[in-house]
C-alpha cells in the first residue's frame, strides 16, 4: 500500500479507522473548518503530491454539507498535485432523486455526479446505489459495491430451522432479494406490491409469494422513515409469517423510524455502517449493526493494485 493516502471526512471517521485497521495504515489527517458563516474548509496536513488518496464520506444528513465537504476536498487534493483520486462513498445521497416522476423535477443524483466529476474525482465508490442505473450517471469509472453478501453471510450463521423466504418490500427491489436468497440455502423469495403516495410515504397492497410458516427477511437498499417497512412486516405477519427480519444497506433511520421499529414485531433489523448510527439508535435492542470495513479495505487494496474488484464477493459466499 505505498503511496496510499486514506482520508475520512465528518461523516466516515469510524468506519474509516476500521478500514485503515484491515490496510495496516493510518488514517492521514484532515483539517475540516467550518466558519460561522457555514463557509467551509478541507485541508490536508500530510503531501499527496503524485500519492493514490481516497476520500471516504458518506453523505447522509446534513447531506448538502456532507457533499460539499467532498467537494471542496477533491478541489483541494487536485490543487495540492494527487496522483489519482478516489471518492468512496458508501451512502451516496440524493440517490431516489434519479428521475423525473413528475413535470418539473430535477434529477439530483445526476448532478450529484457531475459536481463530483468536475470537482477531480477519477473514481467513485459506493455501496447499494438506490438504483443501478445511476451508474451510468458518471463519466468517470464507478464501483457499486453490494452489501447482500455480507447480510447473507450473517444469517446463515443463524441457522434457521425454519423455511425461509427472503421478501423484496417493493418491485424494484427484487433482483436485491433473489442475490439474498442466492447466498442463502434452501430459501425462496417474495414480494410486496406497494405504491408510494409521496415522499417518505408508501402504502402497502398485495404480496406475491407465500410466507405462511416461513422465518420471512425483507432486504432492502434504505430504511428511512420506517413507515412502509413497518406495514410490510405487518402484512407478511397477517399473510402467515412465522419471523419476520428485516435487513437494509443503509439506515437513515429519520424522523420517527425508531420509534416505530421498537413498536412493531420486527425481530431485528440489520444495518451496515455505511451510517453511523446515533448513540440514541445504538441503544435500540432490535438494531443490529454489522460492518462493511473490510469489504471496502479490499476494494481499495484491489484499486491500488489494479486487480479486479469482483474477486471480493467470494470472500463472503464461502
């Protein structure tokens, strides 16, 4: 890992204290000031003239914030002479904004990769992207990592004795739900029919597939508010479900999402830490957190030696 330079800025100085664990490096130090006028200033206290730096910063709330930090220390690194820069963001926000559902509306995430592009990223990695397509948003390489290898991994050492089904809350989550099931033995799948009304607002309709004895997990990409994943559970408990689970990449967890997780029958939720959970969330007995650190650590290992990043996944299937 020589001439391997790893930052974190406000969000990410956790996970990436553990990512640089797995490398055997130290994080390198970043002065981060916010003046009162909310001006900020991101500036690197070690050379990375010609170095290989990653940035890595999710930007979940104060998103705008947390992107503007990632902004203006990719200007900085290109203005200070980096060899080659490399953004992870393992939470990439303003993801659902991907589309023009009605007259009018922007589409965020696509500016959201431009703004990096422009800024001096040469790449950009992320984890569980809202929807695969923005991919194809960038001009420059990007990685969309999976994090359903690492959710696999931790329920089959639950051993369920039970059958079980891995349930998608949505349409568009269902490809997410059969790699689940892939990875988990003798499992099948099945999905909940949903339309959404408004933002942060989804009303649950029909399910396809049976669940009726089964230990259901519902996979997906985000829980933010909590509203639709707390009436799919009730719905998968109505239709006969024995356990419901329920597993997300990124848990945003705003508003009254804790409470309505605490009151519902979910068994637990997992989440990754591609968020940093709130000391109030860490406190909630159905929250679980397992880390994405060393899935990531390889993925920089296997850029800085330009070996193929899909190697990882096998680490996690065995």
């Amino acid at each position: 890992m020589k001439d391997t330079i790893v930052f974190s800025l406000s969000s990410s100085v956790k996970l990436t204290d553990e990512i640089c664990a797995h490398l055997q490096i130290e994080r390198s130090p970043v002065n981060i000031v916010q003046f009162s006028d909310g001006e900020i200033l991101v500036e690197p206290e070690v050379s990375v003239r010609g170095k290989n730096v990653f940035i890595i910063q999710s930007t979940s709330r104060p998103v705008s914030e947390n992107y503007m930090e990632v902004l203006i220390a990719l200007d900085a690194m290109k203005r200070a002479s980096a060899g080659e820069v490399t953004v992870v963001m393992p939470y990439y926000g303003y993801a659902r904004q991907d589309r023009k559902a009605r007259a009018r509306q922007p589409i965020t995430a696509k500016l959201m990769a431009d703004l990096l592009s422009v800024a001096g990223a040469d790449r950009v990695v992320t984890i569980d992207l809202h929807a695969p397509q923005i991919q194809g948003f960038f001009d420059i390489p990007i990685d969309d990592l999976s994090a359903v290898s690492i959710i696999g991994q931790y329920y089959r050492q639950m051993h369920f004795e039970d059958e079980v089904v891995i349930v998608s809350p949505d349409h568009g989550g269902a490809t997410r739900a059969r790699k689940l099931s892939d990875v988990i033995p003798n499992s099948t799948i099945a999905i909940i029919d949903k339309r959404r009304t408004q933002p942060n607002v989804a009303e649950a309709m029909s399910l396809i597939g049976d669940v009726e004895g089964k230990v259901a997990i519902i996979i997906d990409d985000i829980v933010d508010t909590g509203g639709s994943l707390v009436g799919g559970v009730k719905m998968l408990y109505d239709r006969g479900a024995k356990d419901v689970y329920c597993a997300c990449t990124h848990g945003i967890l705003s508003g009254p999402a804790l409470d309505r997780i605490h009151n519902s029958d979910i068994r637990e939720l997992v989440v990754t830490n591609s968020i940093e959970l709130t000391d109030e969330m860490r406190k909630e007995p159905k929250l679980k957190q397992i880390s994405i650190a060393y899935m990531l650590a390889k993925t920089i290992e296997a850029i800085v030696k330009r070996n193929p990043v899909s190697n990882i996944w096998q680490l996690f299937n065995d």
